[in-house]
C-alpha cells in the first residue's frame, strides 16, 4: 500500500482497497460508515467493507474506485469535460441530500457552525474585538430567518474538488462523509461556489501555488444549470452570507487566522463576499 493525500486522517491506498486510520476522536470513521450505508448508491459513495477500533485508534476500510482526484484532474480537462463533472457532481450530492436523516445526528461543526447558538458562540470565542464582535453577531441575527425549514436534507459537508474522484471520462466516486449531516443544502452549495472563487483554498499544498483561478470561472454556472432549485430561495444571498461567515470562521478553530481569513472576513462583513457575487450574477 502507498501513502495518500489526506487532511483530516492517514490513509493508505492498494490496488483494491483503501485503508483510513483515525487517531483523532474515535467514533469519526463509524459514524460516517453508518451514513454510507443509508445513501443510495447513485451518491457515488464507496463500498465499505468493514470498520473498527481498539479504543485509542479506529480504522476504516472501503473498496478503491478508480480515479484521481478531480481538482488534481481539473487543469488537464477541457472545458467539455469540467462542465461534465461538475454535473455528475450535482447528481451524486443530489441523491447525498435525498437520503433520509432519521437517527443521523447533527452533532459534527466544522466547517460550517450551525444553527445560531454555536454560531454565536463561535463569534464570541474568536473575535476579542468588541467592536467587530458586535458587528458579527448584528450580521448573523438580522439574516438568520432565511434559514427556514426549506432546502434541508443530509449535506456533505465537504464536498470540494478533492473529495471527488475522476477517472478519466466521468466523476467515479464521491469520497469523505466525515462531515455528513442534516443541515441546509446551501452549506454545500457555499463550498462549491468557494471553490470556484478561491480554488487555491481547497488545493493540496503540492499544487496549491500552480492553481489558476481563472480554470474556475464556469463552474458556478454549471452548477445553475445542473441544479437551478439550489439557487431557488428567495433568501439565498443572506444564507450564503451567513454560512461563509460561519466557515471563515470554523478556519479560525483550526490554525492561527492568517491575513488572508480577516481579509476575507471583512469582506463578509462589508456586504462583499465573493460567494454572494457569483450567485447574484445567477439569480
């Protein structure tokens, strides 16, 4: 077996199988093989073939599909081939979202923070400024109530360029339902049009440097044409506002907020998140 990329748990890649271990809070591994079992297969989701744990350490193995990952994939396809992807991508999230969430707990944060509470509280504990501080939280409780019953279902979580898998002719695979849970289906969306407007964020720190924003600049259109109900609610800015805030935000947990996160949180906050601009230009 050979090392593979991963951010969150080491993984270990055979010719048939894939290996993931998890030191890090055991009970992570499980509780996402038993969302794997609830989604359909058009979720594109690999086969699990068995999970455990010794206490200390668990370890997850699943059947390896082929592919590469496809933001690793994305600056060799034609435009052809990215529109493609970023279609069978909105129908493997699709059916992740249609999966029934009885007995699926919302217990998992990052990386967005929801519902207010624990926003709230993530503002308080990550923002010594009491002047942006104030600001913040004035944000989130004026848009919180786009955040109705509508749109929900099971998210992904994480459903970036490098959790999905490309093989050469289509998306094969859609990976890491670590942070799979009910929620707002715009929570995905956030993600996906993030990408789009900061690709480098969400590569591998091997390619990070080589990222051409510009290889993004369709994909928010596709996913309007593939998915036109996702952009549908009529409060969709004031939700894209508040979950890229709360992101931003969940970076902050993580490691010591660089310039590039207060920048892109001020730009939140002054009504100028790019996030919002490329959906406004599609509704």
């Amino acid at each position: 077996m050979t090392r593979g990329a991963s951010h969150a748990n080491e993984v270990w890649l055979g010719e048939a199988m894939v290996l993931r271990i998890n030191a890090h809070g055991v009970g992570r591994l499980a509780r996402e093989a038993r969302i794997a079992t609830r989604v359909a297969r058009e979720a594109r989701y690999p086969e699990v073939l068995d999970v455990g744990t010794d206490g200390e350490i668990e370890w997850m193995l699943t059947r390896r599909v082929p592919g590469i990952d496809l933001g690793r994939a994305w600056p060799m396809l034609t435009p052809a081939q990215r529109e493609r992807a970023i279609h069978q991508l909105a129908d493997a999230l699709s059916s992740v979202h249609a999966t029934i969430t009885a007995e699926i707990p919302d217990d998992i944060r990052p990386p967005h923070t929801l519902p207010i509470e624990p926003l709230i509280a993530l503002i308080d504990s990550h923002l010594d400024d009491v002047a942006i501080r104030a600001l913040a939280t004035h944000f989130v409780i004026t848009r919180w109530d786009a955040f109705d019953d509508a749109d929900r279902g099971l998210v992904h979580g994480d459903p970036h360029l490098e959790n999905v898998l490309w093989d050469g002719e289509r998306v094969s695979a859609l990976l890491d339902l670590e942070w799979s849970r009910p929620s707002w289906l715009h929570a995905d969306l956030e993600i996906l049009l993030s990408v789009a407007t900061t690709p480098a964020l969400f590569a591998s720190a091997d390619r990070e440097h080589a990222v051409v924003t510009a290889h993004y600049a369709d994909l928010p259109r596709w996913l309007h044409a593939a998915r036109p109900t996702w952009f549908a609610h009529p409060r969709l800015l004031d939700r894209l506002d508040v979950l890229s805030l709360s992101r931003i935000l969940g970076c902050f947990e993580e490691d010591e907020p660089s310039e590039l996160r207060w920048e892109q949180l001020a730009a939140v906050l002054a009504g100028e998140n790019p996030v919002r601009q490329v959906a406004a230009a599609l509704v």
